[in-house]
C-alpha cells in the first residue's frame, strides 16, 4: 500500500516542523508497526501520544458536508475506499483512521484498556476536521465494533452530528459466545490470563462474496490472530455502555443488517429501533445476508450503496422524515 504524505491538517495540536511531528532531541522518528516512518504517513497524536494513522477523500467540488468512517475490529480504515468513493461524488469530505492497535496506528494489537479510548480518539479527530471545515453538515457511519463506537461518540456529543449511518453494529453480544457462564469465565480470565486467546475471526463469516473473502484473507492491515480475553471483555464492557446509550440517542439513524449475520446479532439493530428516540430512522434488512454489507453480494453491497446515498440527499436536502423497517431481497 502506498504511504500517503503527511500533511499540517493531519497532525491535531502536536508541535509542527514542515508538517511533520517535532520529536524530543536524541530520539528516534516513530515508525508504523509495518515500519514506515510517520513522517511519510497521514496522522494525527492522539491523548496517550501514539500516532493514529489517518485517511482523508477530499471531493472535487466545494464541500458540502463531513462523514467519519468507523471501522470495525481487527481491520482499518482503507477498507473503505469504495464507499468513501461515493460520498466524495456527492461532495462530503470523508475522513477515518485506524483504531489504537489496529491497522498502520500505534499501539499492542486487538489491545485496549478501556474502550473509551476509542470514543476519544474518535472525537479528538472529529474536532480537528470541525475546526477545518467549520459549519459543514456533520455524519458518521460506523461497522460492526465501529458501530458501537459511533452509537457512543454520538451519545457523547449528540448536537454534533445530522446523521448516522450503521452497517451490521456490535449493539448486543453474540448469545452463543457470550452466555452468562462464559461471561463470568471471560472476567474471571482477565485477571490471570488476559493475553490468551478466544480463537480468531473466520473470514467466511465476514461474506458471502468469496473474492471479498479472499481480499479479507489477505490483506496484511487486517489483523487475523486470535482475540485476547482482556478485549473480549472490552467488547463486553462496549454492549454494556451501548445499552445504556440508546434510550437517549435522537441521531437521525440510517441502519443495515444481514439476517445471517454471525458476528453481530441482528437482534441488537431491533432492540435499537425499538428504544431509541430518533424521529428518523429506518433499518433495512438484507435476507441471507453476512457481516460485512458493503462487502457482500454486489447486488447487496450495490443496493447498501444505493440507500445510503439517497439517505444522505434527503438528509442534506432536508426534506420528509422516516420511521420503517424495509426487508431488502439479497436472493
């Protein structure tokens, strides 16, 4: 992948030098876990001074509105080149980066002590793209994990944002790997084994489209080892705080869920659209179909496309409000 230039904009409130990070004399410039120099690669320095890597799509014409993109666990925001494509075509500015631990960013891998860190790290850069486009209309879309995060980022700052959009959202722990009988276990390990392994993500529960499972496969960003019991809790301790969140949330919503989903339970999009307090919002369900939606079946991924771009026209048009479940035919 090639190493995109780090630019002033990217780099938050950190001393600057020519756009590059000044670094304490005598020490080393800070590399990627790849072992590229960040000097070389988009960035901001988040709270705890690691280097997040970031990804910006800058549209042709004039600006017309933000979107932060949320990935999800064990993979990183160049995954979203193909829908951040399109929302350049309608003019927004997109921007994302990779999680602490994940993707070309700092950090031990599928490794957090507290999941709001990833909450911060996402409103530390939605202030910096604020100040740079002051004004503009602001959105979210988040997948899987990412969707968790966004469900807080919002509850945090919820006159922030003028929609969101999520794809497959963490919102409920899976029943068949979060029983209470291994809930208890899962605690109980973190305080002696917190480093073990719960097993890895398997790549054909991402899609059904095996070219995209392929790419999933073997693309070395993603991270493909096994989950550690300290971020399984993590994951946990997310839902927890989700929970909590959704009778407060009023965020225009745009939602999608496969009803094969293994990895997010598609109950969680339910229980959302029945306790949130949005005037707007609407879930599209796609019968038959996996995780990854924007990765799916192309008559999938091309219909997902479809609804979020007319979602995001009527948002920025301002016109009509929803409140509906649709089922989408993926057959």
């Amino acid at each position: 992948m090639q190493a995109e230039k780090a630019s002033p904009e990217a780099l938050g409130d950190t001393d600057t030098a020519g756009g590059t990070p000044m670094m304490p004399e005598g020490s080393a410039p800070a590399v990627s876990p790849q072992g590229v120099l960040y000097a070389e690669l988009t960035h901001y320095i988040n709270a705890d001074g690691q280097h997040i890597f970031s990804r910006y799509w800058k549209p042709s014409g004039s600006p017309r509105a933000l979107m932060f993109i949320v990935h999800g666990a064990g993979e990183h925001c160049c995954r979203y080149d193909d829908l951040a494509q399109i929302l350049t075509a309608l003019n927004f500015v997109v921007f994302s980066h990779d999680h602490v631990g994940h993707g070309q960013s700092e950090g031990e891998r599928m490794t957090v002590p507290d999941f709001h860190i990833f909450v911060r790290d996402v409103i530390q850069h939605l202030d910096l793209m604020k100040k740079q486009y002051p004004g503009l209309p602001l959105f979210m879309c988040g997948h899987s994990m990412g969707g968790a995060i966004a469900i807080l980022t919002a509850d945090e700052r919820p006159d922030d944002f003028s929609g969101l959009i999520l794809i497959s959202p963490l919102v409920l722990p899976n029943p068949q790997s979060a029983t209470s009988f291994k809930v208890f276990a899962a605690k109980m390990l973190n305080y002696v084994l917190p480093n073990l392994s719960l097993g890895s993500i398997d790549p054909n529960f991402v899609s059904r489209n095996k070219k995209e499972v392929e790419a999933y496969t073997s693309d070395p960003l993603v991270y493909h080892g096994g989950m550690k019991v300290s971020f399984g809790v993590q994951l946990l301790n997310a839902t927890s705080r989700v929970e909590k969140a959704l009778p407060h949330f009023k965020v225009p919503l745009l939602l999608f869920h496969g009803t094969l989903d293994k990895l997010c339970d598609i109950r969680g999009s339910h229980v959302m659209m029945d306790t949130i307090q949005s005037e707007e919002k609407t879930l599209k369900v796609y019968e038959g179909a996996f995780h990854a939606l924007h990765k799916e079946l192309p008559e999938v991924t091309s219909n997902v496309f479809q609804e979020i771009e007319g979602w995001l026209q009527q948002r920025l048009g301002g016109t009509g409000s929803s409140n509906m479940v649709q089922q989408a035919s993926s057959t």
